[in-house]
C-alpha cells in the first residue's frame, strides 16, 4: 500500500490461507529495541526442512524456542502424519563400507535422535540442513500430498 506516490507502506493480513502452519509475524516482546536484538542474534525463528528419504516434504517457520514436539504437531497437521509414528533425526545414518549405501535407520547414532522436549534452538542446525523423518506407520497411506 503507498500512501503517496513517493512513498512504500505495507499491510497486514489476518486470516486462514498462505498454506502455511504459525505465525508469518511474530510480537516484539516489549520494544522496538528488543525485537531488533533479538533479529540482530537471529533468536526470533527458524526455518526448518524436514525430508523423507531424499525428498524434501516439509517446511515450516518456527520460532526458535518451540520444541521438537511442537514442529511435529505442524508436521502432522499439514501432511497427515501421525506424531506418535514420527521420529526425527539431525544426521542419517552412515554409509556401508560393502555397498556404499545407506545404511538402515536403526543404525542412526543415538546422539542425532531428537527428543520432543529439545528446542529447536538447542538442535545446532547448519544452513540448508534438513531434519530426517523416520516414518513407523506406513508413509505412503498416511502422507497427504496437499
């Protein structure tokens, strides 16, 4: 929205829609002052890729503070998945020095297992990496495409 030709302004949409699970906006927690800060640390969110195999099926903005648990609820709520089924990890497992493939899932090292009560904050993503869905239901009849 411009209030004059000159000048830029923007607008605020409340409501269901964009396809995307939380908050696009986030309050400052008391000034101006804060919510600079806190973007400056980039403590405010966190964009978060999940894939299944090699696919990616899944991103979310969340904010940096909410759990393991919290962003698969989201996982659930937008591709049907069940929580309860859902486990995710931060590394896959290793290579097979025989076949030069993948190893099976329950070789994945323990320590990158996350724990629903972790924060998304305390994972220690790296750029561009994607969280890994280990999927206990059957994937293909729970998965919703939408």
């Amino acid at each position: 929205m411009q209030r004059t030709h000159r000048d830029q302004g923007w607008a605020l949409v409340k409501g269901p829609g964009f396809g995307v699970e939380g908050p696009l906006l986030l309050p400052a927690s008391g000034n101006d002052e804060d919510a600079q800060a806190a973007l400056k640390e980039n403590q405010v969110v966190e964009f978060v890729r999940v894939r299944y195999g090699m696919q990616i099926i899944f991103e979310v903005m969340v904010p940096r503070d909410a759990t393991v648990a919290e962003l698969m609820a989201m996982l659930s709520a937008r591709t049907g998945l069940k929580p309860w089924r859902t486990i995710l990890t931060k590394a896959l497992p290793p290579v097979s020095e025989q076949t030069g493939h993948l190893l099976p899932y329950d070789y994945t090292s323990n320590d990158d297992v996350l724990d629903p009560k972790q924060r998304i904050c305390d994972i220690g993503l790296q750029a561009d990496q994607p969280l890994n869905l280990i999927y206990l239901g059957t994937f293909d009849a729970d998965f919703n495409r939408n």
